[in-house]
C-alpha cells in the first residue's frame, strides 16, 4: 500500500501535465517571456536612471571644484631685488622708431576729422 501512494501521485501529476492543452501551454509560455520582457526593460529603465544621477553627480561635483579653483588666489612669487645690483640697461635701438612728422601728420589728419562732425 505505501509503494502506491508515490506511484499514484507521480501518475496524476502526469496525468494534469498531460491533460494541459497546447494553446493554454502557449498562452502561458508567451505571458512568462512578455512578463520577463517587461522586467528586462525595468530594469534597463533603472540601471539607465541611475547612470544619469551619477553623471549629473560627478558633473556637479567636477564644476564645484572648478568654481574652487578660481576662487583661489594664486601665490604670487617674490622677486629679492639686490639694492646694490646696477639698474638694467635698455637698449634704444631696437625699440619701436616713428619719425616725429609722421606722428604729427596723423595727429593733424585725427584732429582734421574730429571736426569735421556734422
């Protein structure tokens, strides 16, 4: 007797899976995979969410830090001057020549359209 209780249950079990009907089996095969579908895409939703507030984080942060560093002064260095060193010498010649006529012929031409307002 306790040989055919496991034997007469194993024997139903089979009996329900084989009295299932394709198009119930079908239905349940597409409502699991449309089920893990929706899931997969949850989950894209949320990886892709949070991967947007880390972004905005370390943008945020990366522009405090840039506000940070303006605000700093830099550290200007200093100069020692020796009060004994002789002053520089600079030499005139190759500075920048503009003839003396030539400054006042466009000193007169400057003036001339100044008052030539109407």
């Amino acid at each position: 007797m306790r040989a055919l209780i496991p034997i007469l249950a194993l024997s139903c079990v089979a009996g329900a899976a084989q009295a299932q009907d394709y198009r119930a089996l079908t239905q349940a095969n597409d409502a699991e995979r449309v089920a893990a579908e929706a899931a997969a895409r949850q989950r894209d939703i949320a990886l892709t969410n949070e991967l947007s507030a880390l972004q905005a984080r370390a943008q945020s942060e990366q522009h405090l830090s840039d506000l940070a560093a303006l605000r700093a002064r830099p550290t200007l260095p200093s100069v020692v001057l020796d009060p004994n060193a002789p002053p520089p010498v600079i030499d005139t010649s190759k500075l920048a020549a503009i003839p003396d006529a030539t400054l006042a012929d466009s000193n007169a031409k400057v003036r001339a359209a100044a008052d030539n307002r109407k």
